[in-house]
C-alpha cells in the first residue's frame, strides 16, 4: 500500500478572497465579483507593464523617460495598501540584522499566521494536478492585480493604465499576508491554470522581471509543492528588502565543466560554509540559456520528486537552486519541537537567510546559531546532495571535469563561525 505523507498544514492566506473558496468549487459565471476567472477576465481591462525584448538593451529613449519596474510596482503596492487590502502593516514589524558571520535577517511578524484555514497538504507529492475546486489565483479580485506584465517585444519599456486582457495574461497581484514592503506574486499565464511546476518559459519570465526590476534589493523566489508551497497555481513570489541576503554574501566555489552541450555559457558553483547545501547558476550567453539550463535542473527534480527552492537574485542574473527534504522529516516525525514550536516553515525566504519569527521570545534571542540550527535541518546530506548534482548535470547537458572541485577542504566546516557583530543598525530595514 501507497504510504501518504501529510502535514496538517495552515497556509498563508495570500488572497482576500482564498477564504471563500470552499463555497466557490462550481463556476461562476458572470461572477460579478470582477475576479481573474474565465466569467470576468477575458471582457476586461487592466493596467500593462510591457518590458523590452532584450533586457541587456539600452532604451532609445531618455532614461528619466523611463518606466521604471521597481517604482510603478512599489506605488501600486502603496496604493493597495492605502485601500485597506492588506491583513496587516507589514511595514511596522520589527527587523533586525543577526549580528554573525553571514548577517542573518530577522522579522517578527506575530500576525502572519492568524486568520488561516486549516487544510490537508500532501507533502510527499511535488507534482500534483491543477484542482479547480480548491483555492487558485483566478478567484483573485482584480482590485489586488497591479498590473499585466507582458513582452512588448521593442527596444523600450512602457506601462498603460488601462488596457484589453490578452488570453491568457501574466499578472502581478499583491499578497494580502506579506513578508516584507513590496511583497507581489507573479503569476505566469493565469487562465491556463497551470500547476505549480516550472518549466522554461516560465522561468524566463520571471528572470525577464527580474532583469527588468534593474534593482538588487528586488528578488524573486519560488517553491516546489512539498518545500512550502501552500497554493496548487504556479506562481513566484517577489518583495523588495533593502540589505543583502546571506546567501548572497557566503562563499562559493566554481564547479569546473568539462562540457556545456547546451553551450549555454552558464557557470556553477555549490555554496560553501552555508547551512543549507545549494547550487548557484550564474553568466549564461542570454537571459533565456541561463532560464533553459536552471529549467532543466528544476524539472529533473520535479520529475524525480525531489522538494525545492529557487532565489532569483542580482537582476536575474544570479540563480540559487536548493533541493530541500524539511517537510519530509517533519512528516516523519524527525524534527525536534523545539524547532517545530517556532512555526517557521523554511521555504526560499527562510533558506536565503530572510527569517519570520511569529514569537517575540524567538525574535529577541534570535542568534546565527539558532538560525543555522533551523536551516541545517532543510539541507540535504552531503551524500544524497551530491547524488542529486549528478542528476541536475546530467539533465542540464553539464559534465564536471575531474579537477579537483574544493581545495584545502574548504567546505568541511558547516557550522556558523562566531564573529563580532556587523557594523550595521539594526531596527526596521523596510523601505519607508
């Protein structure tokens, strides 16, 4: 007999209307709730972001002229909030910086997981089929979109205010729960209702917004189901935080390629001294060789039913790939309560060094050992991460070389090394 791993899970509410979902399992044609389902969205019209083909390009005209990604998204972020459409102030938790060797972010947040749903979330699954009746983003009022977000397919960017809804739209929708200022959700081709899985074109578009966004404080993340995903409707989540994350300042080291079949231009590297065991895809000829070779890596772990992360970073140049086994050891039973009393879920935020707190207890002795003590439990062994690698290569068209990968044994060091504290003021790190 099949085993079913479950955790009785209470997922972020991300949307004002994900409450109401159970009571909308049938159609419901001319809605009249203005919502993104095949009743009100293809007859309406919403504002466009049109990016520029070619996002290497300089723009012919003036950059003062510019549409800026970063600025229309965060003023109509502010405008949703000054709507009343948020659950709470996100921009009035507290945040802090860890004082340690990587600089560690922590939040308190204590309103994140109230006025939830229990549900029943298979976690042993990392692809499961798109279920219409369950919550899903085309129940989405369109007073929470921001805007459409498609290629324009010139040399230059522009945004419309109001414009026809193609067939299937990109859009960029504010998350009611966020985790930090700017907090949206891009959401690929929402009327086809794909799954959450990604696949190459996807995946380009999110580094398109990415590269687009100019910014290195905006980032993209996603998560595979069973790696904290809690919504069957694929989507990357993005916010704007003001410092670097700590993965973004740990060591690497360059994996040496004997071959690219894909003469994609990628490099790899695997983190170093980082409490969770991840790849980093870097360089590519183009934006869309580094989304085919990362797209590949994604699918061989779809496929194979491994759980995992994804941080776009550095304007989409910079991709982070963790595979994760957290949720599999909380199913069975292998994780400490004291780390399970904290009630954070480390899903891509968490793994990149970005912590929600819910406890003010756990937010005031928060320590870079804590934080390591939390995320070691998301890394796969070294043993099994270096199965997986072979896999990932395989599939991406890479061959290591048989150069030696590490030299003076510098990745035998997982744990946290204590140092003074960083020179950097803590307190609330938002945007204001």
């Amino acid at each position: 007999m099949e085993m079913k791993l479950t955790i009785r899970r209470v997922p972020t509410v991300v949307s004002n209307y994900q409450e109401d979902a159970a009571a909308a399992d049938k159609p419901r044609a001319g809605c009249g709730r203005n919502c993104l389902g095949d009743c009100c969205l293809p007859v309406s019209k919403l504002p466009l972001y049109a990016f520029k083909a070619n996002p290497g390009k300089l723009p012919l005209q003036d950059a003062g002229a510019a549409t800026s990604l970063v600025n229309l998204l965060l003023t109509e972020w502010e405008d949703r909030m000054a709507r009343g459409l948020f659950r709470y102030d996100v921009t009035a938790c507290e945040t802090k910086v860890i004082p340690g060797n990587l600089g560690f972010v922590a939040q308190l947040n204590e309103g994140r997981h109230l006025k939830k749903r229990p549900t029943e979330f298979r976690v042993d699954r990392v692809l499961q089929p798109f279920d219409p009746a369950k919550f899903n983003f085309t129940k989405v009022g369109q007073e929470e979109v921001l805007f459409q977000f498609e290629n324009g397919a010139g040399d230059d960017s522009y945004f419309l205010e109001s414009a026809p809804v193609i067939a299937a739209p990109n859009v960029v929708a504010i998350n009611v729960s966020p985790i930090e200022y700017g907090h949206v959700l891009l959401i690929p081709r929402v009327l086809d209702r794909l799954p959450q899985r990604i696949d190459p074109e996807s995946l380009l578009l999110a580094l398109q917004m990415a590269a687009e966004a100019a910014s290195p404080y905006f980032r993209l993340g996603y998560n595979s189901l069973g790696a904290f995903a809690t919504i069957n409707h694929l989507h990357f989540q993005a916010y704007y935080l003001s410092v670097p994350f700590p993965v973004e300042k740990a060591a690497t080291h360059k994996i040496p390629l004997a071959e690219d079949k894909m003469k994609s231009g990628v490099n790899v590297s695997k983190l170093v001294n980082y409490p969770v065991r991840g790849l980093v895809f870097e360089g590519g000829n183009t934006l869309n060789d580094l989304a085919n070779v990362v797209s590949s890596a994604c699918i061989w772990l779809q496929d194979n039913n491994v759980p995992y992360n994804v941080l776009i970073s550095d304007c989409g140049k910079r991709i982070f790939l963790f595979p994760q086994c957290y949720a599999e050891k909380q199913a069975l039973g292998e994780v400490s309560q004291e780390l399970l009393d904290t009630q954070v879920n480390p899903a891509v935020w968490e793994i990149s060094g970005h912590i929600v707190l819910k406890r003010r207890n756990d937010y005031e002795e928060a320590s870079e050992t804590s934080a390591w003590k939390l995320l070691a439990e998301v890394s796969l062994s070294e043993e099994r991460f270096e199965e997986v690698k072979a896999y990932i290569f395989n599939a991406a068209g890479l061959v290591q070389s048989d150069e030696e990968e590490v030299s003076e044994n510098e990745d035998a060091s997982y744990a946290p090394v204590p140092v003074a504290p960083l020179p950097v003021a803590e307190g609330c790190l938002v945007l204001q």
